[in-house]
C-alpha cells in the first residue's frame, strides 16, 4: 500500500493517456457485461429445463398443432407419468403492441401445474383458478409491472391466426405466483397461464394443441420414451418431434443462430484491441521512464520490486477500466428495456440485470487485461541493466 | 580500516567480438571517512569505477569490497538490498522523479525499510533541513534550481543514513555558485557526519575539495596530487 501513491502520481503524470486508457478499457468491460448479460439472459430459462419432461410438438413446424386424441395415446405409454396440452397465446394488451409484451400460455392445468412445483401459489389462489374458465395465474414480476392484484380483470389479444376471434380475451387474476430461485434457478416469474379449455371453447373448439408437456417417471428413459412417442404417430398426417424440455428450450435460442459464439466472439475480439492499446500505453509509460527506473533500482529497489511496480499500475488501470465498465453496463442494461426498437426486443426477459457473477468476471476479466499488457514492459524493466539504461539518457 | 577496497579489478565489455577492457588491474583503498576524487579524461573508466563502487555494476575478475561486503559476490536481489542500506548515489543530473514532490523524493529510498509514514517523514525533512531545503518540501522538481535538485538529490542519497556516497560529477551541470554550495554541502557531510565520499570530477576546483585524488588514465589508476 506505501507504494500505490507512487503509483497514482505516475499515473496522473500523463492523464490524458491514462483517462483515454480507462476509458477504452472500460468501453471493453461495459461490452463484455451487456452481450454476457444478454447471452445468460437468452439462456436463463434453461436452467429450469426438468429432464423429466418431454415435450411433443408437429415434426414439420411450431406453427401446425397437434390433434387432441394424442394425449390419450400418449399417457397410455409405460413409464408416462402425465401428459399436459399447452399453447403459447401470444397475447398482447393492445393489438401488434410487443410493449408490454410477457408470456402467456393456455395449459390444461390440473395436468400441467402438478408437473411444475417451481410455481409456487398458495392452496386457495390454485382452488379459484382451477374453478374459474376465464381465471389466469400470473408470475410475481409481471404482477408488479402491471400493478395486478388478485380479482382484477385485463384483456389479451393473440396475434395467431386461428386464436383471433374478433375481440380480446378477458381475463380474471386468481392467483400470482411466485418461486424459489434457489431450488429452482432459472425460473420465469413473467409468465401468465390461463385454461385451456377457455381458448379451445372460445375458438369454436377448431384448435389443436401446440405442444404436449410430458413427465416420465424415470428420466434415464427419456431418449427411449420419446422414441415410442413419436413412433405412435410414424404413420400419421401429424407426426410429431419429441424431445426433452431443454433441448426444446435450446432450439429457440438456436433460432437466432448460435447467439453465445457470435456474442463471445464479438467480445474477445474487443478484449484483444484493447489487451493491444494497454499494452502500447504501458511500453510507452516505462519507455519514458527508463531513468526513473535505472534510479529506482540505483536506489536499492529489486528488480522484482520495479517490475511489481509496472505490473500494479497496469493493473491499477485495469481495475478503473473495470469498475467504470461495470457501472456503465449496469445504467445501460438497466436502460435497455425503455430504448426504442432494442427495448421492445428485450423486454420479455425474465431475467435482464447485471449479475454479480458477470459483474466479478468483468472484472476479473480488467484486471488480467491489465496484467497482461503490463507483463512485457514489466519483465524488459526487470531485465534492464542499471548502467544500460543510465548510459541511454 | 578501508571503507573500499578494491583488488586487481578488471571491467571488460563486450562489443560483438571486440573486448574492451575499461579498467585494468585496479587497486584501491578508500580509508573509512575519505573523500576522494577521481578524475581523469573521458573514456578512462571513472564512472565504470564509480558503478563498481556502488554496487550497479560488477567487475569481470577482482574483488570489490565495500563497507565489509564483497560486492561481486552478491546476488541481485541481495546487492540491491545492500545498496538501499550503504550506497548513497549522487548523479550529474540529480535524477529526481518529475511526479513527485522534494520530501517524496527523499522519501523514497525510506519505502524500502520498515519504518511507519510518520517516520518516514520525519526523516525525509530532517535530511532536506541538513540540506537547507526544509522550505522546500513540498515542490516540484520543475519548481526548483539545478542547485537545489542536487541538494534534493543529496538529501536523498544520505536519508538512509548509508555509509559510503558515490557522486557522479556532481556539480557537472552547475553554475559555478551552485556548484560551490553543493560541495561545500558535501565536505560538511565528510567532516561532520564521517561519510565516506567517492566523487568522480572533471572539475580541478571540486577534485582540490577532497582529501585525495586519484587519476585515472585507459582504465589505470594512478596516484594525484
């Protein structure tokens, strides 16, 4: 610590360099944070992915059901332990207006909330909500977005084809749950169920079933169940593709591309360009100072120590690079969702905030940038003859 | 008792494949207290003996004694840490650190030892008061003299209280008033707080300063009065 005002006022000798330095590196950092924001907030819903559900979808594409008579079929397999019809809606409070956009699905309930504990709701909201057709749950977070308590009503109305009927849905809020991100990490609070039976009934019983949620008993036996479902509708005009929840989940990401590789290789090209401008403001930094460092060393300081010296302000630089980045990230990841045309494409993730883990990587990641480009001009001041370096003056 | 003591030293550098040999058989003996000149034409090794003296350099063969330690002997890290406790280096032109004020600079070789801010301090301004700069404390490098930089670089070669100081020309960039106070300073450090004074000098008025002189001519010493 008696050292670091040493290494503040070097720092502050030429602060131009050394703000223009931070500034860059925390350009970097600010990067690094929002695409591995946006990356675990693409992917965050996996984690919650069961091995003990399948899901069945139309073997050609999302957008063709299923027919009904499936689900008997499927339940009748060993190892089947329930079988749940399930539609996303895509239900918005005012038509074609993704602002307030959240997920809203139609699920046969009775079915399908035993297969999922990490949506906890008290006894008395699961009883109104299982006795009322046009009753909804809704996640905590999209609750509290909307100011909803339990009894108000709201509309929605589905951009799908076959679930416009003319007029929006009502809905009735009877129950607002919420989860255990310990026990269960990755769980969506945004999301909104309501019954099945309203959207078949309100479509004049014309729809089908988007996808059949399924939970096995045992699921070591998930490759083999699925094999037999889909084998049950070889011969059919619907064939289906069955898989498991997480790579169901994992094919929407895919959707947009391998997102995680473009976005982690935007960033380490960043990391790169300025590892290579830190690494030039420090040779620059102790190219000038080679004096001071032949007199540091005349004066008794070890090569070790003056190339402690380099490395700590180098690192020093990373670090305010870091800190500044972080904070930058977290005001824009915070401001992400209120931006035209980008809001509208993040505001339906469940889970958009600087995590501390991103946050201490980001960090991390500064510092070794840091280190980094202090290392070669560290190891020439270890290196350098005190007499060399006098006789250059 | 010698303070420094060197036998047969050889200091031979390497151009591609031509040796130069900068000091050849060297002998000297430096009493504990002296202050001695060492003068001689450019090229005549008086800086390389100078370098030896204190320990940034290391002869080729011979041996280097100072303040009771064989120099040559020393590893790296060892031979800087001797250098913090017994060479106090004055160079021709001073050499301060631009970012940092006369009492940090004084400061400095303080960093290396234990002693808590408080002393550090306390030590830093009584070795500028000895060198009349206690007013001074608090600026620059470019906010003082060239006189008053060495005396900031004196205070700074004896704030650790070495027992040997080695000057490098050190009124070689002075004016003659300057230079006069700067070895005015330096006899008083001689007689009035026994430092032993090695000091390198073009200068004949500067060399008639110390008790001894010594000429060096192509890497061989010889004896001056």
């Amino acid at each position: 610590m008696k050292f670091l005002p040493y290494i503040l006022k070097h720092l502050r000798r030429s602060w131009v360099r050394t703000a223009s330095t931070v500034l860059a590196m925390s350009v970097c950092i600010f990067l690094f944070c929002t695409l591995r924001t946006f990356v675990e907030a693409v992917t965050w819903n996996l984690q919650s992915a069961k091995s003990s559900l399948l899901v069945s979808r139309h073997a050609v594409s999302l957008v063709f059901n299923l027919p009904l008579a499936y689900k008997e079929r499927i339940a009748a397999l060993p190892g089947v332990r329930g079988v749940a019809a399930t539609n996303w809606f895509g239900g918005t409070r005012r038509p074609n207006d993704f602002k307030d956009f959240f997920p809203n699905f139609a699920v046969q309930v009775e079915d399908y909330l035993p297969m999922h504990p990490e949506f906890i709701l008290p006894e008395d909201q699961r009883r109104a909500f299982l006795e009322d057709r046009r009753g909804c749950i809704v996640g905590r977070r999209t609750a509290e977005r909307f100011g909803w308590k339990i009894g108000d009503t709201f509309q929605l109305e589905s951009f799908i084809p076959p679930y416009r009927i003319g007029k929006p849905f009502e809905f009735v809020v009877r129950g607002i749950f919420d989860t255990d991100l310990a026990r269960f990490p990755g769980t969506d609070t945004t999301a909104m169920f309501f019954q099945w039976k309203y959207l078949y009934e309100a479509t004049g019983q014309r729809i089908g079933v988007g996808t059949y949620v399924t939970e096995i008993a045992d699921p070591s036996q998930a490759t083999a169940i699925s094999r037999a479902i889909d084998g049950l509708f070889d011969n059919s005009d619907a064939q289906t593709k069955t898989e498991t929840e997480a790579a169901f989940r994992a094919g929407f990401v895919s959707l947009a591309g391998n997102l995680a590789l473009l976005l982690n290789g935007i960033a380490l090209a960043v990391m790169f360009t300025i590892l290579l401008v830190t690494a030039n403001t420090m040779s620059m930094a102790t190219r000038e100072r080679r004096t001071e460092i032949a007199v540091l060393k005349t004066l008794g300081f070890s090569s070790g120590r003056v190339m402690g010296l380099i490395l700590a302000e180098s690192a020093f630089l990373g670090a305010c690079g870091g800190a500044v980045g972080i904070l930058l990230g977290s005001v824009m990841i915070r401001a992400l969702p209120s931006l035209p045309i980008i809001g509208d494409a993040v505001r339906g993730f469940p889970n958009l905030g600087l995590s501390a883990m991103i946050a201490a990587l980001g960090f991390g990641a500064a510092l070794l940038l840091g280190l980094l480009a202090g290392f070669v001009p560290s190891v020439l001041a270890y290196r350098s003859r005190i007499t060399d370096m006098l006789r250059q003056v | 008792m010698a303070m420094v003591e060197l036998q047969q030293v050889r200091r031979v550098y390497r151009r591609d494949t031509q040796e130069i040999t900068v000091l050849d058989g060297i002998d000297l003996s430096v009493p504990e207290g002296e202050f001695v000149a060492l003068m001689g034409p450019s090229g005549s090794g008086k800086t390389t003996l100078l370098n030896l003296i204190a320990g940034i350099d290391r002869p080729t063969s011979g041996s280097v004694r100072v303040a009771g330690t064989d120099v040559a002997q020393l590893s790296e890290s060892a031979l800087a840490r001797w250098r913090s406790r017994s060479i106090g280096f004055i160079f021709q032109f001073y050499n301060l650190i631009p970012v940092l004020t006369a009492v940090e600079n004084v400061e400095l070789p303080l960093l290396l030892t234990r002693l808590s801010r408080k002393d550090r301090r306390e030590r830093a301004v009584t070795a500028l008061k000895v060198v009349k700069l206690a007013d001074r404390a608090s600026h620059y490098p470019r906010q003082l003299s060239g006189g008053q930089e060495q005396r900031v670089a004196i205070a700074r070669a004896i704030v650790a209280d070495p027992k040997v100081l080695v000057a490098d020309e050190p009124t070689g960039d002075l004016d003659a008033r300057s230079a006069e106070e700067i070895l005015a300073l330096m006899e008083t450090l001689n007689r009035e707080f026994h430092k032993t004074i090695v000091m390198v000098t073009h200068d004949p008025r500067a060399s008639q300063r110390a008790h001894t002189q010594k000429h060096l001519d192509k890497g061989v010493l010889r004896e001056g009065a």
